[in-house]
C-alpha cells in the first residue's frame, strides 16, 4: 500500500504532480526495514518553498539547536 500523502503539509499528492521520495530508517529491536515519506515538490501558489524545502529547513534547524546545546 503507498502512501500518497505529503509528509509535511498532508494533503494528497495528486497525479501529474511532481514530489521528492525520503528513505526513513526507523531502527528497532528486531526490523531495520526502511520507510518511505512523499513530500510536494512544486510550489503552491503564494509560498516561497515547496513543501520538499520546507521539511529540509526545519530538519536543518533542529540539527543547528541539537549541535548548540
């Protein structure tokens, strides 16, 4: 079954769009399968970044605060 929902904003990842695929490993005792999360690519009318771009900055800015604590 795949999940054709954005990772950051939800909404559906409609045919013809474009979108970024992210491997997420989310290690456990017995399984180390990997996950994936879709994400917009394109930018919707009236924002700066797409999606994508918005879910790499915020990463970005938590590995900042994680570094400087």
């Amino acid at each position: 079954m795949t999940n054709n929902r954005c990772g950051y904003c939800g909404t559906e990842i409609e045919l013809g769009q474009r979108w970024v695929r992210e491997k997420v490993y989310q290690p456990t005792l017995t399984d180390r399968e990997a996950t994936y999360r879709r994400y917009h690519a394109e930018l919707f009318p009236g924002h700066a970044l797409s999606c994508w771009e918005k879910h790499e900055l915020e990463a970005e800015i938590d590995r900042i605060k994680a570094c400087a604590a």
